[in-house]
C-alpha cells in the first residue's frame, strides 16, 4: 500500500528528518510512503510561480498514484488545519482514495475556537464570532463537519499509519479468502 503523507510539515525546518522517519514506520508497517516534494528545487532558472505548478502537478501526480493519505491536520497558523493539506484530503476523497488524519487537539472545534475568543450564544444558542456575528460550526465534532465526517481520525502519525496496515491487512485477507 502506497501512502501519501500529507501536511504542513513540508514547512518545518526539519523536513527531511520527519519524513524519513514516517517512511522508516511506514516501511516497518509493510507500506511505502511517498512525500510531498515541495522541498526538493525544482530546474534551474524557475520562476517562483513555474515552481508552484511543478510542486502541485508532482503532488497531484502522487496522490493520483497512492492507495491511500496521511494528513496533518494540526491548527496551522491559525485554528484550522493547512489549506492545502485540506485541499489534499478533498482530492483524495473525491477519488475514493482512504484518508486517515491526526494531530488535532482534544474536544470540538467548537470548544477550541471559543476558548480563544469571547463568542456569544445568539436567541437560539448557537455560538456565534465577537464582532462579525458568524456563526461557529458546532456539531461536537473535532473538525469542521466537511473533514470530520470523510476522514478517520488518530491522535498521532504512528496510530494513523498503524490504521492502514490494519485496512491493507484485512483488505489481503479478504482478497486470499476469495481465491
């Protein structure tokens, strides 16, 4: 099973060390995983532009290929996980593709957003923003409905990867069983 590793991580100063080891589990666990290339440079005398298409046509070409995600779906920069990663577990779910997430924190979305901000229950009882009067998603779930609802969820990279091995082996199992 060939796993995509999807993430903000492609940000962090030490890219190379944490995508090495999530292979080196990944390979542990009976599976491939495949990167993110946004780190490596692209041809010489790019523009940053012809190096954005080339990043997105390489990571749409991998996940294209994969069997199945992980996602980091950590807060990035904000209360909501990495644009792109959730642009990344879309395109893999719309192609029927398994996704698995981890990194977000305990308790609802709901339950972060106000913790932070001094939201207000409308006559009904919906939370709504301080200033604006927008509504805060609130469906006890950890992630925006739309993410919550399509993904699986773990609370680490290791338990995420473990999950697939565990689809990946049964998925043998039953293929054994019908030979």
């Amino acid at each position: 099973m060939k796993v995509y590793l999807a993430g903000f991580d492609v940000f962090r100063p030490d890219v190379d060390a944490v995508f090495q080891d999530l292979r080196e589990q990944a390979s542990r666990l009976g599976l491939v995983a495949v990167a993110p290339l946004d780190g490596e440079p692209g041809p010489a005398g790019q523009s940053p532009a012809e190096q954005a298409h080339r990043i997105y046509r390489d990571n749409i070409s991998m996940l294209s290929s994969a069997d199945a995600v992980i996602a980091n779906l950590a807060p990035f920069r904000g209360h909501e996980p990495d644009s792109g990663t959730v642009f990344e577990v879309g395109f893999a779910i719309a192609r029927g593709i398994p996704v698995v997430g981890y990194g977000v924190p305990p308790g609802s979305y709901s339950e972060r957003f106000r913790a932070g901000h001094a939201c207000v229950q409308d006559e009904a009882g919906a939370w709504r923003e301080p200033g604006t009067g927008m509504l805060v998603e609130d469906f006890g779930l950890p992630l925006n409905l739309m993410l919550a609802c399509s993904i699986e969820l773990r609370a680490t990279a290791s338990e995420a990867l473990q999950a697939l091995a565990r689809r990946a082996a049964a998925k043998v199992a039953i293929l054994r069983a019908h030979d």
